[in-house]
C-alpha cells in the first residue's frame, strides 16, 4: 500500500469522522433544546415526597432524612447498588483471572515525603470515616461517605507502597468485600422469616439495626474502593496479540 | 362400548403408527438392518388394517374424529370423511409397498436409520394433511411434510444434493408461508372453521368479496407449490435427485398429492363449488392447470433423464385433478377424485420401474434403454402397462378418470377442456410410446455391465419386482374392474354425490 | 406464611453469595443444584399463589407506596419468571458441567466466578420482572448489565473483551439515558412508583421526553435495529452457556421494562406514531439481521444475528396496540392476540435460541472451532445435537408443531384485524430469510464427510440440556391455554378498560 | 441576587469544564480537567444543599476516579514512552 | 468554547429577562431551574463526547460528566421540592445510589480497557489514529 494509499485512506477517514462529529453535535444540540423545553414547562412548586419522609422520620429510628431514605424507606435500592460494588469487583477478578491480590503490581518506590504523609493521613482518615458512620444518623453522613473515606485512605496506602490488604488472605478479603452484601441479605432473610415485609425494621430497634448494617456497609465498600484501585490490571503481560487482528476477530 | 372411545382413539393411532416407528428407527443400530427392515415392514401392515377397519366403520356409518382445542381460537381436528378416506387409503397402500421397495433398493447404502425414520414421519405427516378435519391442521402437517421431506432430499450428502434440497426448501417454505398468510386472513374474516361438504365461507361472509378473492388466490398460491402448477413447479425435477423410493412415494404420491388434495380441500370444503363458480375464481385456475398439463407435457417430451420425464410428466398429470376439480359438475368432480388414486399408482409403478432399472443396470438415460425388455422383461411389462394408463389407453385406470373429466366438462359446456385432454393424451403418447418401443424392439444395445454378469435374463432383486408387479396390476385392475362396488371410481362418485347434494 | 416473591429474588442471591464465599471446588456443584433448586420451588410457589389468587403486591421495608418500594407480581411478569427459571436451570445443567473440571475449556478462575455473577444476574433478572419502582428498575438493569459483562469477559479471550467493552459502553449509555427519564417523571409526578405515576394523567412536553429517554436507553439495552452493533460480537464471543443466558434471558428484561412503561407509564396507545415508529425499527431489524445471518460462516455470529432478528418481532406489538390519533384502538378486537403473541414469541425464542446457542457449544467443544463449514456431516457424528439444533430452528421459523408458529399465529392475526396488513409482509420475508439461515446451517450437517477427522467425544449431559430446550420450545406449541390464562390475570395490558 | 449571580456562573463554569473535558486534545489535561469538574460539581451539591452527596462526590469524584484515571494515564504513558503526551491522541 | 459560553449566558439571561416582564406562570430564574438547564447540557455534551470519541478513557469520562448532567438534575428537583424540614431527601438517595453506581461501572470500564490496552496495545476499539 503506497504513502498515497495510506493518507488517502487518513484523509478520507477524518472526513468522515468530520462528518460524525458535526451529526453527532447536531444531534446532542437538538436533545438539549428538547431538555431545555421540557424543563421550563416542568411543574412549579413542591411535589416530591419531602413531607411524607419528614413526617414518618420518627419511625424510622434515624433522624436524618437523607439516611432515613437510603436505609430504611428505600433500603432495597441501596441493597442492590452495594450488590452492584459487590459485582464490580468481582468483573475485576474476573478480568484478573482470581481473587488473590499476591501479584499485584509491585508498589512504586517508596520516597519519603509520601510516607511520611501516609504516616500522618492515615489514623486522621479512619478517624473522619468512623465519626462520618456515626453522623449519618441524625447528619448528613452515613455509610457511603464514610466507606468512600476509608477506601480513599486503602488508596492512600497503596500509593505509598506500605502493605495494605494484598498481605491478607484470598478468604479474607472475599469475606471483606461480601459482608455489607451479607448485612442485608440476612436483614432481609430475618425480616421475612420474622414475618414482616421483607427489609422491614421493627421502629423500636430500627436505629441500631441501621447503624449495624451501615458499619458492614463501610466495610465492604472501602474494601471494595481499594481492591478497585489495587487491582486494576496494568501491563504485567506484553501485548499477546496486535491490535488488528483481534478487531478484525472481533469483526468476523 | 369398549373402554376407550375407539372412534376418538383409532385416528390419532394411525399416526402413531408410522410416527413412533420413524422415531424408533432413529435409534437403532446402523447395523440393525433386518430389524429395521421388520420394524417398518410390520408398522406399514398395521397402519393397513387400523385404515382398512376404519373404512369397514365409516361405510358402516359410524363416524370417527378426534378433537382438542388449541387456545388460539381453533381446533387440532382429525375427522374421516368420504374425500380423506381416499387419500388415508391411497398413502398406507403405497407407503407398505414402498418400504418394501426401499428395503431392497437401499441395501448397502448408509445413513439408513435416518432414511427410513423420515420416511415413515413423511408418510405420518401425508397421512395427517389427509384425515385434517379443518384448514389450520391441514396446515399443520402441510409444513411438517416439508421438513420430513428436506432430508430425504438431501439423503445422499452430495453437493448436489444438498443445493436440490435448497431449491426444494425455498419453494415449498415460501409456498407454506403464503398459505399461511392465506389461512389466518381467512381466519380473521370467518372465525374457526372445519371443512364441511358444499362449503362455509358463503354463508359467513358475502359483503367483501374482494378479499375472498384475494383469499382463494393466496391460498392458490400456497397450494400450487406443492401442486407444482406451471410458475411453481421448479422444485419437482430438481428433486428427482433423491433416491427412487423416494421419488417414488413422495414426489408422486405423497407431497405433490397434498397440494392437489389440498386444492380440492378449499375449493369444495371452504369455498363450495357453487360459490368459488359465483366468485368467479374457477376460470382462471382451469387455466393455470390447462397450461401446467400442455407445458408439463412439452417439457417432458425433451428430457432424456428417465426420472426427469417423469417428474414433468407428473406435473402435468397432476393438473388433471385440479382442472377436473375446477369444473362444477358431478361427473368431472368424480374424474377428478379418482385421478388422484389413479395417477399415484401407476406413477409409482413408473417410478418403480425406473428405480429398478437404474439399480440393476445402472441406466438412467432413455436412450441407453433399446432393447432392455430382453434383459429384463417383467420389469419392462409393468412399465409399458403404466405407460399406458399415463396415456390413457381404454383398459386402463388412466382411461376411467380422463373419460370422467371429458365428460363432465362437456355436461358442464365447457368443450375447451377436451381439447386440451385429447392434445395432453397425443403428448403423453410422444414421450411415452418411444420408450416403450425402444425397450421392447430395439435392438439389443452392447450393455456396459453385461461383461460381467453375462448373456441373458438379469431381472431386478424379487423385492423390487412384488411391489411393482403389484401396482402394475392395480392399474389395470381399477380399469377393468371400475364398476365395482369397492373400486376407487365407485369411492369417488360416492364422494363426488356427497359434496353436490349438501349444495 | 412463606412470601415467595421475596423468596425468588432472595433464594439466587444466597447462591451467589455462598458461591463467592466458598469458591472451592468441592462446594462449587451443591451450592449450584442447591440455588437452582431453591429458585425453581420459589418461582413455582410464586406462580400457584398467582394462579391461584391473583396478582400479589408487597410493600418492602414496611412503607406503602410513594415512599418504599412496591414489589408486584402480575401474569405477565409471572410468566417471564416463568421463562427465565426454565431456561435458566436448563443452561445451569450445560454450565455444570462447562464450568467443571471434566472440560478442558475453562479456567478454574472461570469455573470460581460463572456461579455467583450466573446467580446475581438470576435474581436480578427476577427482581426487574416483580418492581414496580422506576429508580429500583434502573439499580436492578445497572446489576444486570455489570453481571452480564463481567460473564462475557470470564473467556478472558481478546475479542472477548473488546465486545465486552462496546457492550459495557453501549450499556451504561443506555442506563443513564433511562435514569434521566426516570429524573424527569420524578420531576413531573412526585413519584417512583409505577402505579402512582400511572394514575395521575400528565401528557405534556416533558413526558414526552422522559418517554423519549427511557425508549431510547431501553431500546439500546435491547438492541434495536439502529443501536444493535454491540449485540453479535458480544453475544457470539462469549462462552456458550454465557451467549445463552445473554440472548434468550438479559435482553428480555429491558423489552419487559418498555413494555410496562408503555402499557402503564406513559399510556402508549395514545402514542399512535411512536408505535408505528418502533413498529418499522421492528422490521428493519427482522429483516436486516436475518439478511446478516445468512451472510455469517460461523455458528455462534450467525446465531447472534439471529437474535437480533427475532427481537424485531418483539417491537411489533407497539403498532398494534396504539391508539389511532382518532382515538379508536388500531387493533380493537385483537389486542389480546398481539400482547400474548408478543409475550409467547418471547417465550419460544427464549427457549429455542438458548437451546441454539448450548448446541453451538457442542460443535465448538466436539469440533474445536464453529466454523460452519467443518460441521460437515455433523448429523452422524452429533445425532442428538443435529436434532436439537433442527427443532430450535423449526421454533424459529414459526413452523407448525412450535411455540413460534403460536406466537407467528397470533401476531399475524392481530395483525391482519388491526388492518396494519404490512407488518403481515415483513413476518412473510422474515420467516422466509430465517429459513434460508437455518437451513444454511443444516445444509452443512447434511453433506457427507469427506474426510474423518479426529473428534473430542461429546459427553450425553450436554447434549441432552440442549435437546430438552429445543424439545420445550417446540412442546410449549401444544399446550395452550394455561399459558394464557397465567398472561392475563391481573391485567398486565391494561387498554381493555379504556372506554 | 447575588446568590444567584454566584449560581450561574458556577453553571457556567461547570458547563465550559465539562465542554473542555470532553474536547481537549491532551488526554492528562483532560483527566485533570475532570477532576476539577469533579470537585466544581461538590460545591454545586452544597449550593443545592445536599451537603452528604457534596461529600461523597468530593471522595469519589476528585479521590477514587481521579486516581483511577491519573493511574491509567500514567500507565498509558508508562508504555509509549514521554516521547508524546497522552501518546496515541495528538491531535483533537 | 467562547460561542459556547456566550450562547450560555444569552440563555439564561433571556429566560431572566423574559421572567421579569413575563406573565407569573413562566418560571422565574431560580438557582435550581438554573441547575437544572446546565443539567440538561452537561448531559448533551457528555453524549457528543461519547459518541465523537473513540479513546476509552474519554468514553468513560464522558460517561461520568453524562452522570453528572443527571444527578445535578435530580438534586435541582430536590431543592425546588425543598419543604420546611429541607429539600426532598429521595432525589439525594438516588444521586448517592447513582454515583456509587457510575463508581463501579466506570471502575470496570477502566479494568476493561487496561487490559484490552494490555493485550492489543491501543486505548481504542475502532481504528482510529487521531483522537478520533
């Protein structure tokens, strides 16, 4: 294939790549004057379910609306969307072929400034996640936060190459990650075999089953923000195939 | 009463009969070649006697049928009337013979189990378009006649073979699902409804007419595939490459007799002969099948393949029954009901014929076989006899049902049709009566296979002879014996009275 | 007493849980048959309570409506249970057996992780067809679409996961799009709940939109004709058991979540040109996937594309129950035939593509690639296969002794009484083209083998998974009416009340 | 008024970075224009009052996703070399 | 990106003008309807940087400005709901339900690529030399 061939070929794909980009703006346009218009003409006025939420708040057993919601109204969305962290994880197992975290990449050299760092963030870091958890009851707080927190600071450690949860075992960290699942799944099971709607809190201990599940919830979910960082697969095998043939398999 | 209501049982045991054999068989042995052999051998004599016991009942009076409704608005029915009766009787007969046949002809070759399962499914499915008590079961077993048939088609795994089996399944598929379109239109008009003598759709519906039109010409469409009307035929010939037994059974007696059963189905148990005559539908169909039997003729007349010229042959014989059913009247009616046995059986006598020959001598060109008759002469006899009847010489079956559909389409005053019944006739002399010449005096012809099996007489394997011998004989004897109370033509005009007196 | 619509969703997830806790080998096959198990007796409790009692809500956590979230099940969403039970426990048999030691096909990091992604996709699956809460339903796609991928790139083979990665894109697109349809309902009606929203009448500029976003996510999720690209490689990649659960189970979900919106939500039938709209995507995608499967020379992509195919069928319902804009319903007398035809395709297709796919898995283990070409004198060597991978064609095909002439039947009827008589042309020259594919690929088990190559022995349990299926797909044709009756109870396609 | 002066141009601001983000031509600066959209959405929440989710964005947006991306595009670079920044994009 | 802001700003100032002289049902420029128009257009503008865009790891921040564009939706609703006890608490649940969400699959999205980047050495699954 002569050079002419080959920036022929280039000029003709940016052409047509010019052309995608000026119908995909169009299209993007038009949708956003479609928003736009469908939003001005939105109901004025309060609507949503502010009231009814404030008004049972007392049976929920937590003060904080925003809690109330996540863990007592709605607490089956939050449920499968701590399944959904759950499944992240496990599609990363999966593309790293096994649980075990031995062969992570080794942890870039160690230079002092960044320990000495870590050395400092990281009892202040658990320390706001543990009184995040505790605030989620009667503040904005709660378990998102706080696990978010504590996975900031599993990060923090891997980044400065001090041995954080790789040195645990396969069990281990299998257990880590499912037990926020687990906290609901047996919230779940006990409620129905209680006889109650399931995920149903009985008012009176409602509080303390909350905070219960919500501590289970911010452990798996910061072990599951820094399994997400450590095991992200990076270059450790030279790339097997070319890039044109697995599109052109791909293709057939 | 017996325990179980035999009248609901009996039917549905028909077609148990060959379907669990076919199911059976495909899993037996390779090996098993006798067991198998037995195995259908004994299946085909029981289907005999359940049909024969069957028609001892309805002549008797009682009536047999077996219903169960099927949520989408319709019935799964099997019911044996007078018109199924002929078709049930016609197909459990060829198909004893014809595993007799293929037994014989088949020995050695392999992929045997599949072979004789989907023969006997085919026969279940032909046996079931039969005794189908209303259109949508019709249907039913329409389409599973074309998938018991594609691998018969394929049977020998060639190239060639297989592109045989795509032509065969993009005609008959397409001509299914046009019916199909045909069937639920009719459907949405009508309500549910079962094939009653002297028709239903008058009655229901007379405000648009033009959608019955368009009906019965889709419905025609669908059909004609399988009845290999002129535009539609192109799959029979090219079909002709599966093996003789199943040329034999199917393409002359089996598929091609679904369609035309199929025809007369809608035209005298939907539409009603007096209402498709006010439609004003019949004129173009007599048409269509006029030139299918003049076009089917002339094509025949050029092919030097054996089996070739009698598929083309069998397309033309075949739109004698859709032209005799096409003109109302109750002579031309009964012609056309007895052509349907009649040309089945002396086709298969053909067929046998041919398959004989291209096994033992390993002839398929017609102008390899001068002087055959004195190599083998019984099998020459039977084939001159089908010849014949094809032509319709006067002691022949063939005579009977041509003399009925020239009768009853001069009562009915519609002349035209001898016509193109006697130029059919002269056509089916010029491609027959040559090789009956040649075989009988030609002059012998230094045969390639004669080095190694000698001077003399080399007739086919006995097991190819009997059933041969056989339909050869029932040519002429339902010619000579028309009369008779149990002969096919006394069936038939029994049928024929049904359908016009109910009008 | 046991509520088994709790039990159907949370009987998978206990299975997976255990699978991902216990991943050894010897607790891998009790955990599988016992959460197949489990699942099943719950789907069966769940459909004799339906049956027996009519349709069922419950309140989770204890709040009532605009507040919790509302899990209810009707015929409708009784009957897809129904499906992905079946079909699912018949493609966990195939998987016990492709996921165990005996096959040399997989990974043991593959045969740990198949059973609790398979399990939480199960009961997920589950969980979309029983909310009745818009914001739940996209948390529920959100889990199918991760599990779904992740199943995909468990092959670990380079296509793989670039299908799994156009997939995943195409996938997460199409949640967002429907998550700001659910914003702006949220916005207009104060409410999450399916029935809330549905009671208060709305027709304005932004329940046009939000409809427009939830249809185009939905249908991308779906992979309608336009937005198909991602569904061959993904489907035809990935491995057997896995392409069977994506075509015949996942894709379903998304069609079952715009069909209740366009039932409940948004009064669909009021919406006559959107319906004629999908209606022609329909066919376009009938016709253009059944003309790329004819063009594929591998099973698996010719499979795939047939999926794509098939989907059309689905999108035909929405022309035949709009309303036409002069109010009267298209097709009046016949809007049963077209929701049962709908949901009875579903069904069939379900059965007969997984059965397609499972046998694909036999050719590719027997004969080391599904190339079509080396499949040659297939129906000696694989009788049982050949058979099973004929009568899911014939249930594709719409012939006679199957599911899929019922569903044909149906549609082809409510077709031709709504008048829309073209929708009858497309289903002509749809079947026709599905035949030439199928055919195109029987063709190749029919022509003798030229050469006797070496073959891996097929061992009888998989084959038999994939016969049960086809034989399903075709017996599900016979028996009609109870299958019916179950559709209709609780008035899942509620146009009949309109005046 | 003022409130709302400060409302729309925080709109403006999150409009123009989400149109950089998307149209730079070097990938690290968009990676890094992403984290600053990321931390611009937290002070969006807390003017909508949702002080929780300004937090949780806050962590997730700027923390976990930027260190994500950061890694990723350092890696990309790792494995072609300084020679281009952001490697395979060099044009828009 | 200069006829982009100025076509923003003459947006907002339209609607804000045309609340002062408007008829009391056209919406007045409050702070959340102003959140929800940007919403509306970081939504259009992550798709076009989806759709433009073949470089996975711009697919996948365009997917999370996408996100973005929804959840301000969704808290801008929350804030025009707003009671006396503060805004409604539900449209939060779902922003933090959605954003730990978008965390996950962005996460495996970026797994995906890295190791389709690993094996086949290219960020892309198209061919496409430029930043196409």
């Amino acid at each position: 294939m002569t050079r002419h061939d080959a920036t022929l070929r280039r000029r003709r794909r940016r052409a047509l790549l010019r052309v995608r980009i000026v119908v995909a703006g169009a299209g993007a346009l038009a949708l956003a004057l479609l928003l736009v218009a469908a939003v001005l003409e939105l109901p004025e006025g309060p609507l949503g379910l502010a009231e009814e939420a404030a008004a049972q708040l007392a049976h929920t057993g937590v003060d904080h609306a925003v809690t109330a919601v996540l863990l007592n109204y709605r607490s089956y969305d939050t449920w499968l969307e701590v399944g959904v962290l759950l499944l992240a994880v496990m599609a990363i197992f999966a593309l790293r072929g096994g649980a075990h975290l031995e062969n992570v990449r080794p942890a870039p050299r160690r230079d002092p400034l960044l320990t000495w760092l870590t050395r400092l963030l990281i009892p202040m870091l658990t320390l706001t996640a543990g009184y995040l958890l505790w605030l989620g009851k009667f503040a904005p707080g709660g378990a998102f936060q706080a696990g978010v927190v504590l996975g900031a600071a599993g990060a923090m450690l891997r980044l400065s190459g001090t041995p954080s949860l790789d040195r645990i075992g396969d069990v281990a960290i299998r257990i880590l990650l499912a037990v926020g699942f687990l906290a609901f799944l047996v919230a779940a099971v006990a409620t129905r075999l209680a006889g109650l709607d399931m995920l149903e809190l009985p008012p009176g201990r409602a509080g303390d089953i909350i905070l219960m599940v919500e501590t289970l919830a911010t452990i798996s979910i910061a072990t599951t923000c820094a399994v997400l960082v450590m095991a992200m697969p990076g270059a450790e095998s030279p790339p097997a195939i070319a890039a044109k043939d697995v599109r052109k398999e791909a293709r057939t | 009463m017996p325990a179980i209501d035999y009248t609901f049982w009996i039917l549905p045991a028909i077609l148990a009969t060959s379907f669990i054999t076919g199911v059976a068989t495909f899993f037996l042995k390779e090996t098993h070649a006798n067991l198998r052999a037995w195995m259908n051998m004994l299946a085909a004599a029981v289907k005999v006697a359940l049909v024969v016991a069957v028609m001892e009942g309805f002549f008797s009076g009682e009536s047999f049928e077996m219903r169960f409704s099927i949520a989408l608005g319709f019935d799964f029915l099997l019911r044996i009337d007078a018109l199924s009766l002929l078709l049930t009787a016609l197909s459990t007969a060829l198909w004893f013979l014809t595993t007799l046949y293929a037994v014989g002809y088949m020995k050695g070759s392999e992929n045997l189990n599949r072979f004789f399962g989907f023969f006997s499914l085919c026969v279940t499915a032909s046996v079931g378009v039969a005794i189908a008590g209303n259109l949508i079961t019709f249907f039913i077993f329409y389409e599973f006649l074309t998938l018991a048939t594609y691998p018969l088609v394929v049977h020998k795994g060639t190239e060639r073979a297989v592109a045989a089996g795509r032509t065969y399944i993009w005609y008959t598929l397409t001509g299914g699902s046009v019916l199909f379109i045909g069937i639920v239109w009719l459907y949405v008009l009508t309500g549910p409804v079962d094939f009653t003598p002297g028709g239903v759709v008058a009655g229901l519906v007379d405000d648009h007419p033009i959608e019955l039109i368009a009906i019965f010409a889709i419905m025609m469409l669908g059909l004609g595939v399988k009845a290999s009307l002129v535009p539609l035929h192109g799959w029979l010939p090219v079909a002709m490459i599966a093996p003789a037994p199943v040329s034999a059974l199917l393409h002359a007696v089996a598929v091609v007799k679904a369609g035309a059963f199929g025809i007369v189905r809608v035209i005298y148990d939907v539409y009603g002969i007096a209402f498709s005559a006010t439609l004003g539908v019949l004129t173009p169909l007599a048409v269509v099948a006029a030139i299918t039997i003049i076009y089917g003729s002339l094509r025949a007349l050029g092919q030097d393949e054996l089996k070739k010229r009698l598929a083309y042959s069998t397309v033309s014989q075949l739109s004698y029954i859709t032209l005799g059913a096409t003109i109302p009247g109750l002579m031309s009616t009964t012609g056309s009901l007895v052509h349907l046995i009649h040309q089945g059986v002396m086709k298969i006598t053909l067929f046998f014929c041919a398959g004989a020959i291209q096994i033992t001598m390993g002839m398929t060109r017609v102008s390899e076989m001068s002087g055959l008759a004195r190599r083998m002469p019984v099998t020459c006899a039977c084939f001159t006899i089908g010849a014949f009847g094809m032509i319709g010489a006067p002691p022949t079956a063939g005579f009977i049902s041509k003399w009925h559909i020239g009768v009853g389409s001069a009562q009915a005053g519609q002349e035209w049709v001898i016509l193109v019944l006697l130029i059919s006739s002269a056509l089916n002399a010029a491609y027959f009566l040559p090789i009956v010449r040649s075989m009988w005096f030609g002059e012998e012809r230094r045969f390639a296979l004669e080095a190694s099996t000698g001077a003399g007489r080399r007739e086919a394997h006995e097991s190819l002879l009997v059933p041969m011998i056989v339909t050869a004989l029932c040519s002429i004897l339902f010619g000579l014996l028309a009369s008779w109370s149990l002969s096919p033509l006394n069936m038939a005009r029994i049928i024929a009275e049904t359908l016009y007196i109910t009008e | 007493m046991i509520e088994p619509m709790a039990w159907c969703i949370l009987a998978p997830f206990i299975g997976a849980s255990l699978a991902f806790l216990l991943p050894g080998r010897v607790w891998r096959r009790p955990i599988a048959i016992g959460a197949i198990g489990a699942t099943l007796a719950s789907v069966w409790m769940l459909t004799s309570q339906v049956w027996n009692s009519g349709a069922q809500r419950m309140d989770l956590s204890g709040w009532p409506a605009p507040l919790g979230i509302g899990l209810a099940a009707d015929g409708f969403s009784v009957f897809m249970i129904v499906m992905t039970g079946v079909v699912g426990s018949l493609i966990g048999a195939y998987a016990l057996w492709h996921y165990s030691d005996l096959s040399d096909a997989t990974e043991p990091a593959e045969r740990r992780l198949f059973w609790p992604l398979w399990l939480i996709l199960w009961g997920s699956l589950n969980a979309i067809y029983l909310s009745s809460d818009i914001f739940n339903i996209y948390v529920a796609l959100e889990v199918i679409t991760l599990a779904a991928v992740a199943l995909i790139t468990l092959s670990g083979k380079a296509e793989a996961l670039v299908a799994a990665m156009r997939y995943l894109l195409a996938a997460f697109l199409g949640s967002l799009s429907y998550l700001m349809g659910v914003a702006l309902l949220y916005a207009t009606h104060g409410a999450l709940d399916l029935v809330i929203i549905a009671d208060q009448e709305r027709a304005g500029l932004p329940e046009v939109g939000a409809f427009a976003l939830m249809a185009t996510g939905l249908a991308l999720k779906t992979a309608l004709f336009p937005m198909h690209f991602w569904l061959p490689p993904a489907h035809s990649k990935a491995a057997a058991p896995v392409s069977a659960i994506l075509s015949a189970l996942v894709v379903k979900a998304s069609f079952y979540v715009l069909l209740r919106l366009w039932f409940g939500v948004f009064d669909g039938p009021a919406m006559y040109a959107v319906g004629i709209l999908l209606g022609t995507l329909g066919s376009a995608a009938i016709i253009w996937g059944a003309f790329q499967a004819l063009r594929q020379m591998s099973l698996k992509l010719l499979i795939a594309h047939s999926t794509v195919a098939q989907i059309g069928y689905l999108f035909l319902i929405f022309p035949l129950t709009a309303r036409r804009p002069s109010g009267e319903l298209a097709a009046a007398g016949w809007i049963t035939e077209a929701c049962t035809g709908v949901s009875y395709h579903a069904l069939s297709h379900a059965l007969a593509k997984a059965a397609m796919f499972l046998g694909a898995g036999v050719v590719l283990h027997v004969y080391g690639s599904d190339l079509l070409t080396n499949m040659r004198g297939m129906s000696r060597r694989l009788p049982i296969t050949t058979f099973a991978l004929a009568i899911a064609g014939v249930s594709l095909m719409g012939l006679p002794p199957s599911g899929g002439f019922a569903a044909k039947w149906l549609i082809v009827t409510a077709a031709l009484g709504a008048g829309q008589w073209w929708w009858v042309l497309v289903i002509l020259i749809g079947g026709l083209l599905t035949a030439g594919y199928i055919f195109l690929m029987l063709r190749w088990a029919f022509i003798s083998e030229d050469a006797p190559i070496q073959l891996r022995p097929a061992n009888m349990p998989i084959q038999l998974a994939a016969l049960a299926l086809a034989l399903l797909s075709v017996l599900v044709g016979f028996r009609l009416e109870e299958p019916f009756q179950l559709l209709v109870i609780g008035d899942p396609f509620p146009i009949f009340d309109l005046p | 008024m003022t409130a709302l002066l400060f409302d729309v141009l925080l709109a403006l601001m999150l409009t123009v970075l989400a149109w950089r983000v998307v149209t730079t031509r070097e990938l690290l600066q968009s990676v890094v224009l992403f984290i600053a959209y990321g931390l611009l959405m937290a002070i969006a929440w807390t003017r909508l009052d949702a002080p929780d989710i300004a937090l949780a964005e806050a962590a997730i947006g700027a923390g976990l996703m930027g260190v994500l991306l950061l890694d990723t595009a350092g890696e990309l670079r790792r494995r072609h070399g300084w020679r281009s920044e952001g490697g395979d994009d060099d044009t828009a | 990106m200069t006829l982009l802001s100025c076509g923003y700003m003459s947006v907002c100032f339209g609607v804000a003008s045309a609340a002062g002289a408007a008829t009391p049902e056209t919406p007045v420029l409050t702070s959340h309807l102003v959140y929800m128009l940007t919403a509306c257009l970081l939504f259009c503008i992550g798709l076009f940087g989806l759709i433009t865009r073949g470089h996975l790891m711009r697919n996948v921040m365009s997917l999370n400005v996408m996100g973005g564009g929804v959840f301000l939706f969704l808290v801008a609703v929350a804030r025009r709901d707003a009671g006396e006890s503060g805004p409604d608490p539900v449209p939060h649940a779902m922003t933090l339900t959605g954003i730990v969400v978008a965390l996950a699959a962005s996460a495996f999205a970026l797994a995906l690529a890295r190791r389709i980047h690993s094996i086949t050495g290219e960020m892309r699954l198209e061919p496409g030399d430029d930043n196409s």
